[in-house]
C-alpha cells in the first residue's frame, strides 16, 4: 500500500509571501522586501500588519496567487509513489474556501476533489506523513513531519527541513523509501 | 485527554433527506414519500434521479436544509466530554464549500472553524470516533465506527447503529466511557 502525505497549500504549493507582497504594494503603494519576512510572524513584515492581514479577506487573494517553482512537477512524480492529500487551513477564511478549490483545479487538475481537505487544526489528519511551513501544524502531528522554508521559519530545528521541491523529491524519492 | 468525535453533515446534522423532497417537489410538483428512501441509494428514490442529483448544485439547496431534532443539544452535551470535529465530504459540490460553513455558523455557533473538515475521501480523517450513514466513510475509517441511521442504510448491519441524536447521547455518554 502507498504511503500517505498531506501537503499545504500557503507557502508550500502557493507562493503566498510573493502574494502578499505583490497584494500590499498594489494597495498601499509601498513594496516590502521578501528577505524582511525572514525570521519573524508573516504580518509583521509589513508597515502596516492589521492592513496586511485585510488583504487576506479581499476576493481573488488566495485564486490568483502564483505557485511555488517546481510544486506541480514535483506533485507529479510523488503521486506515482504516494497517496496525495491537499490539506489547507482555510477554514479561517471562508472567502478562501472556494477561491482555494478553483486554485487547485486550475494549478493542480491532476489532483482529484476526493483528495482535497480543507479545515481548521490539521492534528486529526491521519497521513503517514506531512508538509507544511507551519510548526502549529507540525508539532502535534502524528506522522513524519517535514518542514518546508518559508521566510518566518528560517530559524525552526526540530523538524526535517526541505527548501524547495527538488530538495523535497530528493528526500522523499530515494530508494528506501519506495522499496516495497 | 479527551477522545475525539468526527461528526458527518449530511443525514446526521442535516435533514438532507426532507430537503431534497421539499426541493424536488418545488421544482417538479412531484413529492416523494420519506418511506421510498428506505433501503435504496438516496437519489434512486425519485422518479428523475438525474434531475433529483441536479438540484444538490443550486444554490441554497444546503444552506437552507433543515437541522435534524436533538443535534444542536446533543453537540452541546458531547462537546463536553469529546473534541468534536464536523467532518463533510463537500469537496463534491463546490458550491456547497461555503454554504456548509455558512450552515454551521447558523446552527452550530459554538463550533470552532478550528473543528471544520471539508474533505473528499474521510479515510485519512484520525479521530477516534466516526459518525456517518454513508458506508464508504465508515468502512475504511480505523477507528470506532457507528452508523447514523438514514433511509439508503437500514439494511447495513456491520456498524454499531443510532436511529437518532438520543440514541448516540445513550452509546457516548454512558459512565464507562467517560472514566478516566
């Protein structure tokens, strides 16, 4: 039987920091830097947090988000060795809801709606393993955890770390792992 | 630690059965008898099933379902003993994402977003308890399943079954379960 991963969507299939940045600057009319989201809370990048974090309620944040090099490749290889699971916590933002299921059969139609989860706390997800940048998701999951960069990361150690989706394929790809 | 209870939408917190005859019968001036659901697929018992599956993408169609009797008490009363977690295969109808939400904010307020599944497959759902009427949620589920009676399922016998809300209080809050 395959193993099963969970995947995230912000940060990990998204590129939502760009996003976010691109978001900012066409409202506010002022452009942060991605290194100044290096090491601290995504918002607190921006001069203006409380109004960062309007933007994540505006339509067409979250479906016209670009995504992160390599993911959809990457998604391809892993499906012929894994079971996928799209797991995003977009109940927080209702708005995001369908906005997150239109991004994923437009970026991702190979991915099928009976492998899409989209809740609050991930700790009741089952997979075997899971990738997320966060490490609320990470630290109560049950599974192998990998933690994927995202610039307020930067400096978490107590989880395996990937960078990109081709450090993610060289680590989930290699021959032990896929020995039956 | 609390157990945790994953609790499916339809034909458990919603009466989606009494919907769907209210809105065929709206649409097509026919009404069908709540008995000619039992022991058939749900869509089987219309006289158009292709037109009776049509009406589950109009809009509205499940955020206007009625809730059924007891389930607003009876979330009350095992929210404290259990974690609970609404867990809805959505992912299906994609209009039904944010009508769901809208659904649960209308009837079960004191329901976290935190505790929102809107999945496909529920096999990867890892909550001790499973409580649905659909077989293919509960067959694969690896924890303790039970089978909320609906009219498509009265003739499974291999869950544990609860005809109503009173029943599943009866199984999940007697003593011995609630010991620590």
């Amino acid at each position: 039987m395959k193993k099963s991963i969970a995947i995230d969507m912000d940060n990990v299939l998204v590129d939502i920091e760009l996003n976010w940045i691109n978001w900012y600057e066409k409202a506010f009319g002022l452009r942060v830097e991605r290194e100044a989201m290096r090491g601290i809370p995504e918002d607190a990048a921006f001069p203006d947090p409380i109004a960062a974090r309007s933007l994540l309620y505006q339509p067409g944040f979250f479906l016209n988000a670009p995504i992160i090099e390599g993911a959809a490749e990457a998604l391809q290889s892993l499906k012929e060795h894994y079971d996928l699971y799209i797991v995003s916590a977009a109940m927080e933002f209702p708005n995001s809801l369908i906005e997150k299921h239109d991004w994923l059969a437009r970026y991702l139609p190979f991915i099928s709606w009976r492998n899409i989860v989209l809740c609050g706390d991930k700790s009741i997800i089952g997979t075997d393993i899971l990738i997320d940048d966060h490490t609320k998701n990470l630290d109560p999951f049950k599974g192998e955890t990998i933690l994927f960069t995202a610039g307020h990361n930067i400096n978490v150690e107590r989880h395996t770390r990937v960078n990109n989706w081709a450090e993610a394929l060289d680590l989930l790809l290699v021959e032990e792992r896929l020995a039956p």
